[in-house]
C-alpha cells in the first residue's frame, strides 16, 4: 500500500500546482479535483482533509513547486522563477 499512498500524494501535489496555475475560468474545477484527492487521502489515513492540505502545504508543496517551476522554466534565471 505504500505505493498507494506516494502515487495519492503525487496526484495531490498535480492538482495543487494546476490550480495554482490555471486559468482563473478554471480554477473551481482543479480546486474540486484536489479537495476530491484530499478526501480520498482522508478515508485512506483516517485523518481530516484540512489537516492533509495543511501537512501537504507546508512541508511538501514549497519543495515541489520550486522543483517543478525550475524543471518547466529552464530558461527563466531563477531569481525571476522564485515567486
């Protein structure tokens, strides 16, 4: 189950970044899908939604976004890439 739960969590950090980046027509739809993989993570652990999302938001997302911005915008010098 261990896999289950990296690929739930890889899905997790996906939909954060697409609803970050999304187009502003967008955005209630990509929030719906990660607040449906919050969820899901819920029942899997047991443990509240909110609680997951502010977990997720604080510890894993920064590293994540900051690696997935540098990996798609190579060619932007990464003072400019830092917000």
């Amino acid at each position: 189950m261990p896999d289950e739960k990296a690929q739930l969590l890889g899905r997790i950090l996906d939909a954060f970044y697409a609803a970050e980046f999304c187009m502003p027509g967008e955005k209630a739809e990509r929030k719906d899908v990660y607040n449906d993989l919050l969820d899901q993570a819920g029942k899997l652990s047991g443990k509240s939604p909110s609680l997951i999302k502010e977990a997720i938001l604080k510890d894993r997302y920064p590293q994540y976004r900051r690696e997935r911005l540098k990996r798609e915008l190579q060619s932007i010098p990464a003072k400019v890439r830092r917000n």
